[in-house]
C-alpha cells in the first residue's frame, strides 16, 4: 500500500468533529469500523498491522470512503486512556467494534454489550470474561488469541539455550494491561520453570521508570534473564526495555517478532500481521450479517523465532547453531 493510500484509510483517526457530526455525513451504506488501539499514534509496526487489515479488507469488497469507514483511537501507550476512547468509538454508533490487546477489549466491553467486537492478541479471553468459551464464544465479542499451553516453556527453552547460565527469570508485564493483570502468564512460566531449574520472578512495570529501576535491582544478582510477556504496556514501551535491557547486560526474549528485530536480543511468538488479516475476515463475515456468538475463537497456527545477531554480540552471547538453524529470521 502507498503511504498516501494508508494516510487515507487512517484519516479518520485525527478527525476533530463531533460524533454526531461525523455521522450526519455519512451515507447510509457505509458500514463503520471503530478500531480501539493502546499504542502510541505513531508506532510504526502497529501501523503496518493496520494496513494489513485494510488491505484484506479492500480484497473482501469494503473500500474506505466507499462502503466503509473506520474510525481509529490511540491511548498513547498509557491503559487509562483506553476507556475515553473507548466511549468515543461507542459514541459513533459503528456497525463493528475491533480491538487490538487485552485491555482495549475489556474497555470497549464495558460500553456495549451489544456492538459486535472482534479483537486480537487477547491472551486469555475465557479467563478475562469476555468469552464463555473458544468454540462458543455466546456474546457480542470474539476474535483470535496469540498463544498456546506451552509458550511459557517454549520461552524458558529458549533463554536458558542461549544462555544456560540463566538461574533467574523476570517475567516482565503490565499489571493494568496482561491478561489476568500478570496472573496469566506467570502460572504458565512458574510451571515450566520448575522443570528447568529456574526460578522465576514477576516484576509488573507500568511505565519507563518503573522499567530502568526494575531491570536495574534484578541485575544486582548474577545469572537473571527476561522473559517480557505480550500486553499493551510491554508493547508501547519496548524500546524501554530493550535499552535497559542493554545496559544491565541482561538476555531477554520477547513476544513478537517486531521486539527482536527493532533491537531486542530474541523473540517467540505469532505473526501479528497475519492475525490482522485474519481478523479482517471475521470483521467482513459479520458485517455482512453473521453473528459472532457464533464464530468460535481462533487460536495461533503459526510462531515464528527471529534471533538479533546484533543484539548477542553486545550481551557477548553466542548463539547456539541448532538455535540459529531454527530461526525463521536472523538479524545479522
């Protein structure tokens, strides 16, 4: 997609008019989208995301300005703006509510119980209340989780691979913002920890200052690693993490793809763009008039490993070639 295109299809984000403003002009044949976002406005891989999903749903017949509008709110990276955009969306009266991550969702099922609402990258969404199960979801919200059983174990193998001096781990999360406020992953990692001789260690962050102190007292002991969990405050404030993460010369590995190759040392996890198109099918099913109570929740098929060469040789870590012959993507 051209940047001018996607500048288009977005423009509805930095609309200034009212609600019922907006809605007066609309033709009554469009179908609007209020896409919920807790990231900063300007985050790039969210962005690209977005162009996925408006590029899947221009194949599937909706065409911004034509028969849809969507209309998109960012929390700035801060969980407590979530609920103010949230209204607002709800305020716009939008045929379809989409949410990306745990706590949009929970805001935007807070306004409506009504207004469809198809998330992604919800980790836990039987556990947060917003399903009655994954194959029948029975309300107004369904959507497609990032994660499986094993993805606590599956990060733990992998730190003490490529560092197997790892005793400690720091599960890092935002307790405003995980999926059961940090109770979720840190059951599936303290599991596995104790089969690999590892303890483990929450440590809830909520902003940049609560990431440099954190890292910086768990670094005062040898032999610790990170495992930074996937919510919208781990998300927003990546770079946060991995800088401190740098400067405490402490092994990480992280939830997605887009954390390793913007400077973080490894990654595992989902192919978050792939579940944006994915959604974008769901969101034109229904639009076209299925129920979502009906469509069952949609878990992970694919995860994907990318190793940051680069990120390793700072931290003097060697990466293990039966790590590197698994990678999906090496950033050399």
């Amino acid at each position: 997609m051209k940047r001018r295109d996607f500048i288009s299809f977005l423009a509805s984000a930095a609309v200034a008019a009212g609600p019922a403003r907006i809605r007066a002009q609309l033709p009554s044949q469009l179908k609007r989208i209020g896409a919920l976002m807790p990231y900063f406005e300007h985050d790039a891989e969210v962005r690209m995301d977005l162009t996925a999903f408006g590029e899947k749903l221009r194949q599937l017949g909706w065409a911004q300005g034509q028969n849809l509008q969507l209309d998109v709110r960012w929390a700035g990276g801060n969980v407590a703006n979530l609920q103010s955009a949230a209204r607002e969306l709800v305020a716009l009266s939008p045929s379809l509510l989409f949410a990306r991550s745990t706590a949009a969702t929970r805001a935007l099922q807070r306004e409506s119980s009504s207004i469809p609402i198809v998330f992604v990258i919800v980790s836990d969404p039987v556990g947060d209340g917003f399903v009655a199960s994954l194959a029948k979801p029975a309300g107004n919200i369904t959507g497609f989780t990032n994660v499986e059983a094993s993805l606590g174990g599956k990060w733990l193998e992998i730190i003490k691979e490529i560092a197997p001096q790892t005793t400690r781990v720091a599960i890092v999360f935002g307790p405003n913002a995980a999926a059961g406020g940090g109770r979720y992953y840190d059951q599936l990692i303290n599991a596995a920890a104790k089969s690999v001789g590892v303890k483990a260690v929450s440590m809830p962050v909520s902003n940049v200052s609560d990431i440099e102190k954190g890292l910086a007292s768990f670094a005062n002991e040898p032999n610790g690693a990170l495992i930074v969990t996937p919510d919208a405050t781990t998300t927003s404030y990546r770079q946060a993490i991995f800088a401190a993460a740098a400067v405490h010369r402490l092994p990480a590995v992280y939830p997605f793809g887009a954390f390793a190759r913007e400077g973080g040392l490894i990654s595992y996890g989902v192919d978050i763009t792939q579940i944006f198109r994915q959604a974008a099918e769901y969101v034109d099913r229904i639009l076209r008039g299925a129920n979502p109570a009906d469509l069952p929740v949609q878990g992970p098929t694919k995860f994907e490993l990318v190793v940051n060469a680069r990120a390793a040789n700072t931290l003097g870590l060697s990466i293990p070639p039966t790590l590197l012959g698994s990678a999906d993507e090496v950033i050399e």
